[in-house]
C-alpha cells in the first residue's frame, strides 16, 4: 500500500494526515488500552465490527449533537470508564464527531492525547485537518471551541462509498472550494475526472483528498488562528453561510452557492475574467451544487452585518483574481449585498 503522509507543524505540535492506508489500521496508532472511541450510530451501523477492540460511545448522528450537552454527557462517561490524563480519544467519524471528539480532548481534564478516523468527504477534505473543532450555542455554530491539532487523521476513501448522495456532494463543493481559492491544477484534476469523482473511484479520490489536505496543510502551518491566510479557505462562505442558515440547505451546497456569488462579485470588482468565473460555475453547476433560493438583499444585508467575522461595517471578503488564485479585501457590507441585485444578470 503507498500511504501517503502530510505533516502539519505548528507551535506546539505536530499532526500527521494519512492518506491512502486502510482505516481498520488505525490500532497501530493508539495506546489501545488506554484508548476511547467515540462515533456516530451511522458509521458504528456500517463500521462498528471493525472497530479497535476498546470502549465505544455513540453520538446521535447530525449537527444537532454539537453542543454542550454532548460534551458533559461524552464527559461523564469517560469519567466513568476510568479514562485519566495518560487517555486517548479516537473519533472515528465526519466532522460532527471530530469536531466534537477534538473539543472533548482538548478540555477532558485540560487535554488529552487524540486522533481521528475521517470518514467523510468533508471532514477529510476540510474538518478533520488544521485543528479546528468546537461545539454550537443553540444555532450559533462554533462558539466553544479550541485550537488544537489531532496527533493524527488517517482519511480512507473507500469510507466515501457508504456516504449518502447529497453528504458526498457536500464534501465535494469543499474540495471545489480548495481548488478554486488555491490550486488551478486540483481544479483541472476535478475538470478532467469528473466522472471518475462521481463513481467515486478510491484511488482518485485518495489524489485528490491528498491534494486538498496538502494545500490546507500549508495554510495552516503558516496561520493556524487564522489571522490573516488562513481566511482564504473562507471563499464562498460569506454567502454561503446566509444561504446554509436560510434555506436549511446542506453546508457544501450552500456555500458552492456562495462560491458562485462570490466569482461573479470578483468579475464586477475587476479582479476576474468573466470566462474564469463561468468556467467555475460550470463545473459547479456539473455536480449539481447549485440548488435554487431566493434570498432578498435586506436578509443577505442583515445577516452578513451580523456575522461574528466581521469587522465594524466591513467583511474581509475572498475573492478570485484568478482559479487557484484567491485574495482577501476589506468591503463594506453595503457594497456587498449592493452587488446581489446583479448577480442573475451577469451569470
Ligand atoms: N473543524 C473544522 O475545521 C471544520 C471545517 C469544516 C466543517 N466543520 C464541521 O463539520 C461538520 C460537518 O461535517 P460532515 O459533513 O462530515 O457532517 P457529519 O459528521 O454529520 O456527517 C454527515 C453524515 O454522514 C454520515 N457519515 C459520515 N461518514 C460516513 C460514511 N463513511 N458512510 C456513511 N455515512 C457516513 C454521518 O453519520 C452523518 O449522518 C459541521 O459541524 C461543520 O461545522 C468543521
């Protein structure tokens, strides 16, 4: 098997992704009898037989297990099974349960040992890579959370087979996401396979998953608190998340939808060709990302100039100068959601 291994260093750690291995290898990387898992009853239903032979604790599956709540109940529990400071925590799971599974080790008794298990498009892609994780306040995502990168995540694409359709697609506009704000050749590669990606074909997949994780990787490594690149991996996500939290439309949809916002505003800001932006809503709009809403200038304006990202009466905004070429400007919410209006015009 050719695993291959990108390394993130920050300050404090360093975490290793593992692409291309077998899942069912992940023993090899915990102190099996010091170690907890925790998942969801999905992928316990599909996985659970495989499972490392330790105590196992199951979540509901869905964002709404993303809260305080989940962590005392998980917390209590790990209480209870005896798990101390030399303990380990493996999420075995999508972003929920990392996201979840890394906020719980990072506060269990002020932090212990973690590691995950990626099992879906998304969270291989974007959640479970770069240390984020964190639980909502009520509809306010990711309000308690921490920095704190997993000693490991190990991304097996042949998990991406027992995704369900519009969970895959999600995961997909991400890796569309990195492509267009970062690399023009993970976007060609996209292009090129486009129906090898939806056969969702394990060797490609693990190409492009690789691809993805090396370019966040890099990111990361560079601006881990997201104080200045790390922003770059917000592109489409300005809209996208008004979209996601209107239309209760699946994240990646919401913010392909954003992208595509985001690319025409880049056109009338003069930053980019006209054909560059067509071209990516075209291979959009191939995989169906682009689901219809109608959303009116005053919500996008309410909503936007609320969000907990902006600064005074301006949002840092990521636009495209190029395909693989993202940049971050300073606009005021008003020029913003003043450029809606347009949008179906120029598309
Ligand atoms: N920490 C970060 O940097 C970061 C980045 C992006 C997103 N996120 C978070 O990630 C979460 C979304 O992640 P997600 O889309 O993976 O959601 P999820 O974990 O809820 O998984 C989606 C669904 O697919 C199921 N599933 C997962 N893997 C499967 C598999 N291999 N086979 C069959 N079913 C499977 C799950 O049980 C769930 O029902 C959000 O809460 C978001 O905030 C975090």
């Amino acid at each position: 098997v050719h695993l291959k291994k990108v390394i993130i260093t920050t300050e404090d750690r360093r975490s290793e992704i593992i692409i291309g291995g077998k899942w069912t290898e992940v023993a090899g990387y915990i102190p099996i009898e010091r170690t907890v898992v925790i998942t969801d009853e999905n992928i316990f239903r599909i996985y659970g037989e495989k499972f490392p032979s330790c105590q196992v604790f199951c979540i509901r599956p869905g964002e709404k297990s993303k809260n305080l709540d989940t962590i005392e109940n998980l917390g209590s529990k790990l209480l209870s099974a005896g798990v101390d400071r030399g303990g380990f925590i493996l999420g075995i799971g999508g972003g929920v349960v990392c996201d979840i599974a890394g906020f719980l080790a990072s506060v269990y008794m002020r932090g212990i040992r973690f590691g995950f298990v990626s099992s879906s498009l998304l969270s291989q892609v974007d959640a479970s890579v770069g240390g984020k994780n964190g639980v909502n306040l009520g509809s306010v995502k990711n309000i308690f959370g921490t920095f704190n990168q997993p000693e490991f995540v190990i991304c097996d694409t042949d998990m991406l087979k027992t995704l369900p359709e519009d969970e895959y697609l999600s995961g997909l506009a991400e890796l569309i996401k990195m492509g267009a704000a970062l690399s023009k050749s993970l976007l060609d590669s996209i292009e090129k396979n486009k129906e090898m990606i939806m056969a969702r074909e394990t060797k490609l997949m693990e190409s492009l998953v690789y691809e993805s994780v090396r370019l966040k990787a890099d990111i990361v490594s560079e601006d881990e608190k997201e104080s200045g690149k790390r922003k770059i991996l917000n592109f489409g996500h300005t809209f996208g998340h008004v979209i996601e939290a209107v239309t209760g439309q699946k994240h990646g949809l919401a913010i392909a939808s954003g992208m595509k916002i985001a690319a025409v505003i880049s056109v009338l800001e003069g930053m980019l060709q006209e054909s560059e932006s067509k071209h990516l809503i075209g291979l959009l709009g191939y995989f169906s990302l682009l689901k219809d809403h109608d959303i009116s200038v005053e919500v996008y304006e309410k909503m936007i100039g609320t969000d907990k990202k902006r600064e005074g009466a301006d949002v840092s905004f990521v636009l495209l100068e190029a395909e693989g070429k993202a940049l971050i400007k300073k606009i005021s919410v008003k020029r913003l959601t003043g450029y809606i209006g347009l949008i179906e015009k120029i598309r």
